[in-house]
C-alpha cells in the first residue's frame, strides 16, 4: 500500500501572505510526484510532475520542490490572492505501479 | 472543446439499478482511468486502460466494468447499485502510461444511489 499524506489539511491565510505545505510519500521505488490545483465545482489540473530529486519547479507565484531520498515536495505560493483558493492535491507514482496514488489535499482558504 | 468529458455530470437511481457513466477525450491520449473519490475525498484508482488494453484493475467489486471501444473512450458500467456506490466518479487521461505531463481530468460524475 502507497500512503501519501499532505500537512496541512486545510489552512486559510491572508491576502499577500507566502504559504507552503507538505507532501509526504514512500520514498523506495520512485517515479514521479504531481501537483494538481483543484477548485471547487471544477477538476483538478495538473500543476507541476517532477522525477528528478532536488527538482525545482515553478508557474507565476506558485513553486514546487522535490526530495526523494527523504520522500517529500513542498508546495509554496508567494504572495496568495484570493484567486489561489482550492484545494491542492499532490499524487505519488513508483517504478512498478504506474498509475497516481493520490493524498487528501490541502484545502487553501485565501481571505481578501 | 472540453478535452476530457464525462456524462452525465448527475446521476440519480434506486438500489439495485444497473447505470453507465461515459467518458470521451479528444487530446489523442492513449491512456485512460477511472477514479472514485471516497468519502474522505481521496481519489483511489479503480481501472486504467492503455490503447484499448486493461493494465490496471485494482481491487473493486466485479458488479463495476470498464469497456473502452477505442482509444478516446473509457466507459464505467455497473451492475447492481448498492447504497455504497454513492461517490463521485472522475475520468482522466494522460498521453501514456508514464503521465510525465500530468493527468487532464473531466469534471466529474456524482452518482447517488437511493
């Protein structure tokens, strides 16, 4: 079984405000790690996929980082607006088994 | 164009029906899932067909399957409605069975059973 687990659960932050969570997965047998942005009422779009440990990837305000020795990502948005509120899944693929195996999320409330 | 679609978006139907979801994507992709978000919103995979081909069948009642005519279409039927099936059913597709460009995935089908 392939547990990933994603700190915090939910977080709610001011406008202009800098955030990041945490992912957390098996660190044995890796593939990749996926991002995804996912709003309410919509479905989720994938953000970032990174193989490599130490990657380091980024879009506008939001940035990702990657240790797989260690078996976490980072997620960090700069400057939050409101427009940054959904939740934010992250999803774990090892060498064997292909297919995404997805955390619970972070829901990120961004308050005006 | 929606690149991942599913119908339909609602569906409602008594225990013991027999229902289908369809799924249809138009990026040319040759892989294609079948997620259920559980009750503690986590998506658990359910099915994932590569051209055409089942590669991944994890552990789920033999009441749900999957059919894929072509490429661009993985359909979910099932047999026998139980109250337990109520969730929301997500198709996605990547452009192989690597997904290093992430999953595009359709909106969503919330299926309640009564």
């Amino acid at each position: 079984i392939l547990n990933v687990e994603q700190s915090p659960q939910s977080l709610h932050v001011q406008e202009g405000d800098s955030t990041n969570f945490t992912c957390s997965f098996p660190s044995s047998n890796f593939y990749a790690l996926h991002w995804y942005r996912w709003e309410t009422a919509k479905s989720p779009e994938a953000l970032f996929v990174m193989t490599l440990n130490g990657d380091e990837k980024k879009k506008g305000r939001i940035s990702a980082t990657l240790n797989t020795k260690e078996g976490y990502s980072y997620l960090y948005i700069k400057g939050s607006q409101p427009e940054d509120s959904a939740t934010y899944l992250c999803a774990f693929s090892s060498g064997s088994a292909r297919q995404l195996t997805f955390g619970s999320g972070t829901q990120l409330t961004v308050l005006p | 164009d929606t690149a991942v679609s599913q119908t339909p978006k609602y569906l409602v139907t008594q225990m013991g029906n027999d229902k289908s979801i369809k799924c249809e994507q138009n990026l040319g992709h040759d892989t294609m899932y079948w997620y259920k978000q559980d009750s503690k919103k986590f998506l658990k995979i359910m099915f994932s067909y590569n051209n055409k081909e089942l590669i991944i069948n994890e552990t789920v009642p033999n009441r749900f399957s999957p059919k894929s005519p072509d490429k661009a279409h993985l359909n979910l039927h099932i047999n026998s409605l139980e109250l337990g099936d109520s969730a929301v059913y997500f198709c996605a597709s990547s452009p192989d069975r690597q997904a290093n460009y992430g999953y595009t995935f359709g909106s969503g089908t919330r299926l309640t059973v009564v």
